[in-house]
C-alpha cells in the first residue's frame, strides 16, 4: 500500500486482515496478498492506451483466470466517488502502479496556512515539513495520496483541478481496464450501497453515511455497476446531518455536494471510450 500503517508487507498485511475478522475460519478461503511479500511479484499487461502503453498488475491477479470483485461504494475527493472501477485499478496494483495512478501534486497557499503541522502528521512518506510557521510539500517525495488536503483545517492545499484530476481519472481507469485485461467474461461484480459514507475506505476513519442504504448491486460490466450505484445514490433523499453540503434533494448529484469540484461520472464516460464496457443498464430487482 501507499499508506501509512500495518500494510506495507505481505506479513503485516495479513496480521491486518485477520485482525479485522478475515481469516480463514471466518471467510472459507486464504488471503493472499497478490503483490507478493514486497510488492514486487508483478506482471506488465500490454493495454496501449492514452496515458500507459502498459500497465502494472499485481501478479497474482494477473494469472488468476477468474474473479469475483467485491466493492464498498462511496465518495471520494478525487474521483468523485469509489466502486468497481477504483477497486479495479488501486486494489490490483502494486505500490508502482498506484503511484503511476497518483500524478496529481498537490500544494500550499501560503495566506491560508498556519503551520499546525495537520498534513506533516499523515504524509506517508514524510514529504512535507513545516518552515517558518508554513507547510512545504516535497514533489520529489509526495506520491498524490491527497491525505494532507483533506485534514488540513485551514483549506490551505489544493490541487490542479481542472487538468490534473482529470488525468487522475483517466489513468485509474485505465489501470482498471489493465486488471481485467484477457478475462473480461470472466469476471463479476458486486457494488455495496450500504453505508455510503463522504470520503474514501482508505481513511483511518469512517464518517457519517450521506444517504439511506440502498442495497446490493451485482453485474458482469464493471461500467454499467458503477453507473447505476450512482444513479441510485443521487435518486435518494440526502441526509441534512452529514458532509452533504448541497444536492440533498433527489436527482440532484451527491458527490459533487461533497466534493464539488469533482466530477466523479467522468470515470464512467472514460470507461465506456476505451471500450471497458457500457453505462446502460437495466436494473432488475430480487
């Protein structure tokens, strides 16, 4: 993982998981930590699309000639929001390949910051000091992991949104494409709609759900499952005691009310232009 925490190896990695119920005894099958102990068992899948020739898959996943993907969906402050697609390109990629998806830079206003140290304390990688009462962020360092940006209380770190999250995007999807690449037929999905909550699973914390549980949502095409999980979102009433700041109403666009500036359905039309599936779908209900 590109984080910070018990994650970084493939032994820690599995004290992780049993520690949170997900052993053997409890879900009938091993874990497996695709990328090897250190990260480096890889395999490059060939995908020659707009931003990577190839792409870096865990190598398990890559020789596995099946899968069952198994997704939370909720927002998230770059993509907008997080299901089948994201699960795709940031759970099947090694540290490199996540950081390939990671090229967005974020950096400080100097007239908003005040030098408490918010962001120095969750940097992965140590890439942000505090000098002269004011944070400075080392691109050399920083991997785009955006965890200072979103503890900051002061608004005071900010990213290029209008060019670089779009390619954030577009390489996330291309990556997901990568990850099933060669067993497309063979793959299912299920989306989870229950505690959609404002910001990604990779928080140490989960705040309060935006909307009422919908339910679960299973598909072969990883587009049209993400497609209809937020469409059936934002069909919901939103909750007024939330991180919802705007677009409670029904038909109105949840995750923008989040985060506005982001326009998460742009993941969708990508999908759908490099032929990774269709965003039409029928929802038939058991």
């Amino acid at each position: 993982t590109l984080y910070m925490g018990a994650r970084s190896n493939a032994v820690e990695h599995i004290g992780t998981a049993i520690s949170h119920g997900f052993d053997y005894a409890v879900a009938g099958a091993p874990v497996i930590i695709a990328d090897g102990l250190n990260g480096k068992n890889i395999r490059m899948v060939k995908i020659a699309k707009k931003h990577f020739d190839e792409v870096s898959i865990a190598g398990d996943i890559a020789a596995a000639d099946s899968m069952i993907v198994l997704s939370h969906f909720k927002g998230h402050i770059v993509s907008g929001f997080g299901g089948a697609i994201k699960n795709l390109a940031m759970g099947c990629a090694p540290p490199d390949g996540k950081r390939a998806q990671h090229n967005a830079r974020p950096f400080t206003i100097p007239e908003k910051c005040t030098g408490c140290a918010s962001c120095m304390k969750v940097c992965p990688k140590d890439a942000i000091t505090v000098k002269k009462k004011k944070s400075v962020i080392d691109h050399e360092l920083c991997i785009g992991c955006f965890e200072c940006m979103h503890v900051c209380p002061e608004h005071a770190i900010e990213i290029d949104w209008e060019t670089e999250i779009p390619q954030f995007m577009e390489r996330m999807v291309e990556y997901a494409y990568g990850a099933v690449k060669g067993k497309e037929k063979k793959v299912g999905y299920m989306n989870f709609l229950i505690r959609i909550t404002p910001d990604c699973d990779c928080f140490p914390y989960s705040d309060a759900p935006i909307v009422p549980d919908i339910g679960i949502l299973a598909s072969k095409d990883p587009v049209a499952i993400d497609a209809a999980s937020f469409d059936l979102v934002n069909q919901q009433q939103g909750y007024a005691d939330s991180l919802l700041t705007a677009h409670h109403h029904p038909g109105e666009d949840k995750f923008t009310g989040v985060h506005e500036q982001t326009d998460g359905y742009r993941q969708v039309r990508y999908a759908v232009e490099i032929g990774m599936g269709s965003s039409k779908y029928e929802l038939i209900r058991i």
